[in-house]
C-alpha cells in the first residue's frame, strides 16, 4: 500500500503543477464576466482537485503508511537536525499546505468579485503563489532531499 500510495503521490504532482501552471497564465487573459464561468474557472478546478488529491495522499503517507514518516515523528527532536529529514518533516508538508489554502482562497475570491480585471487579477495572484509553493516544496533532482522525476521509470 505504501509504495502504491507513494507512486500516485508523486506522479499526480506533475498534474497538480502544470494545472497550477496553465491556471495562473489563463487567468490573466480570461475577461469572462464574474457570474459566467470561464477558462480560469475551469483550469482553477482541476487545480482544486488535483492538490485535494495530492492532500488526501500526502497525509496517508504523513500519518499512517510511511515508514521514514513513522520514525520521523518517532525522533522529531534528531530529524530536525539533518536538512533532509527535516524537510520532509516540516518544509514539504508546510509548502504544499499553503499551496492548497492559498489555491482555495483564491478560487473564493475570483468566484466573489464583481468585475472581470478584480477576478483576473486574484486569481492570478493566488494560483501563482500556490503554484511557487508547489515548485519550492517538491523533491527536485540534486536537492539534498529530491527524488526522481516519475517514480518507477527511473527518470
């Protein structure tokens, strides 16, 4: 179940950020009246869903599957002296946390303004800081604590 549960994690991030991607740059040149639902709107969506996922998957791992997790949060105090422990015990988790609060309430806000420039506008700024979230909060190749591209392929 781990390893499975891991693999999904990982390869749905990719959906997550070319969705966080395609939704700041869309949002930009989306001039949809506020009560009609456009492009953003759309690609804002499949953004929401794809970081609830990512949500849903990287707290199983946190809390109940994840052997390195397990003894992580077993010896909090010694993880947080070794930079790769530590981020997947803290900065990970709390990136792609705010990732998602930021996602959500900037979908809130472009669902609530009235005009298309003030709708544009919040949501290309919060998609865009949910999506910096994102690229800073991911294991990336050659960090001290990245991993693979797509998992399983080796790449």
């Amino acid at each position: 179940m781990y390893t499975t549960i891991l693999t999904l994690h990982s390869w749905l991030r990719w959906l997550a950020f070319v969705a966080g991607v395609v939704a700041t740059f869309v949002a930009l040149g989306d001039s949809t009246p506020p009560p009609a639902k456009g492009r953003a709107d759309r690609w804002g969506l499949i953004l929401m869903i794809a970081l609830d996922m990512q949500l849903l998957l990287g707290l199983l791992l946190y809390f109940f599957v994840s052997p390195n997790m397990t003894e992580i949060r077993a010896n909090f105090g010694a993880a947080m002296k070794d930079p790769v422990t530590r981020f997947w015990a803290v900065e990970h988790i709390t990136m792609m946390l705010g990732a998602v609060i930021v996602a959500h309430i900037g979908r809130v806000l472009g669902r609530k303004s009235t005009s298309a420039d003030t709708k544009k506008m919040k949501l290309f700024v919060c998609f865009g800081i949910a999506t910096v979230f994102m690229a800073l909060g991911m294991p990336w190749p050659g960090l001290r604590a990245g991993r693979p591209l797509l998992r399983g392929l080796g790449i």
